[in-house]
C-alpha cells in the first residue's frame, strides 16, 4: 500500500485528487496540507511514501517544500502537480529531486499513471516537457539558479513570507525568530539582490515562482 501526502491550497483540488487516486488498488492517502509549512510537520507526523506536491504554495512553496523533504527523507517519493511549466523552475525542481512533473490540465489518467509508476520506482514527467527534461539531464553542472548562488535556505523563507504581505515581526512569529533577525534577513535579502523597495521583493518573488501573481 502506497501511502500518499497530498498539499495543495485549494480544498477542491485535494478533493478531487483524494477521490481519483482512493478508487486505485494499492493507494492510500494517508494525509493533506494547505501550505508548505504544514507539508512538512505533516511529512514528519505521517512519513507518507509519496508526497504530491503544487508550487504555488503560500507560507513555504513547492520547491523549497521538495528541497526540505529530500534533504530529511532521502526515500520519499516527490510528485508536482501544478499549473506552472515554466523551463527555469521545472529545472529547479529536478535538481531538488523531485520524482515527478504533471499539469494539472493532464490530471487524471495522466496522474493515476505517474503515481502508479512513481510508487513502483520510476520517474514520471509529462511529456510536455520532455524538451525541457531532456536538455536538463543531458547537462552534468547543477542550473544555475537565484536560490544556489544568492540566498540561503532561511532568506529564501523570509522572501516568500515578505511577499505574501506579512511584517517583519509576523515573518517573526512564523519562522520562531526575533523580529530583528527579520529584519536582518530582509536587509541581507535586499542587499543580495539589488532589491529596493517591497514592490520589487513582491516582483522578485512572482518572477521566480515563489509566490502566485
């Protein structure tokens, strides 16, 4: 029995994802989350055997979510059913480890089959980006991305939630740290990439998938 995380923000989504893959032998979801940050506790409460993940998740996106759960649970099966197609971040994802790729426009069968084949032990991406796949895995050196060469894991934590709107004390509260080293992190933020004002950390952050625009 595969047991399955499903998180998504959108309680439709999970429904509807829940009642597709229950009506398959063998698959089991064990758990749902609305935002990244819950992914992960529920990860750790629940160790599901295949977390299915969106992108555009408030609180902690669906990379950084991907980054945590391969960096603590080397085993775990990692599938992205999102929207987003966009080359650079489907990148990012791969080079994170995730073990799967599916539009949500495909779902259905096409999701019933990647988690089929996920679950048995192979990589599963649609085939609208095997452009994209096939140029990435033909390359051995990591993308070069803004979240390898610029910010560190908690900058890129403190970016999102900066963007979602919150202040400095409530990214605070969230990340369980000072109001000044919020405000530190946001100055480092700024400073690494030449950002202004929060109109460009809000710009930044919908350019590089971490929130939705």
């Amino acid at each position: 029995m595969t047991r399955i995380l499903i998180v998504d923000d959108h309680e439709i989504v999970r429904r509807g994802v829940r009642t597709l893959l229950e009506s398959q032998p063998g698959l089991l979801i064990c758990g749902e989350a609305e935002n990244g940050r819950d992914a992960i506790a529920k990860a750790a409460e629940l160790r599901p055997d295949l977390v299915l993940v969106d992108v555009g998740l408030p609180e902690l996106n669906g990379l950084e979510v991907a980054r945590h759960l391969r960096a603590a649970w080397p085993s775990v099966k990692i599938l992205v059913l999102t929207v987003l197609e966009a080359d650079r971040l489907v990148e990012q994802l791969i080079d994170a480890g995730v073990n799967g790729y599916v539009l949500k426009s495909e779902a259905g069968v096409t999701l019933v089959k990647a988690v089929t084949l996920i679950a048995a032990g192979t990589d599963f991406f649609t085939p609208r980006l095997d452009r994209v796949i096939g140029a990435r895995l033909s390359r051995h050196a990591p993308a070069e991305s803004f979240a390898s060469h610029k910010l560190t894991r908690r900058e890129r934590e403190v970016l999102q939630l900066l963007a979602e709107g919150k202040s400095n004390k409530e990214v605070g509260v969230a990340l369980t740290i000072t109001t000044k080293t919020a405000e530190t992190h946001r100055a480092r933020i700024m400073a690494k990439l030449e950002l202004h004002s929060m109109a460009d950390i809000v710009r930044y952050a919908i350019r590089n998938h971490m929130i939705d625009a």
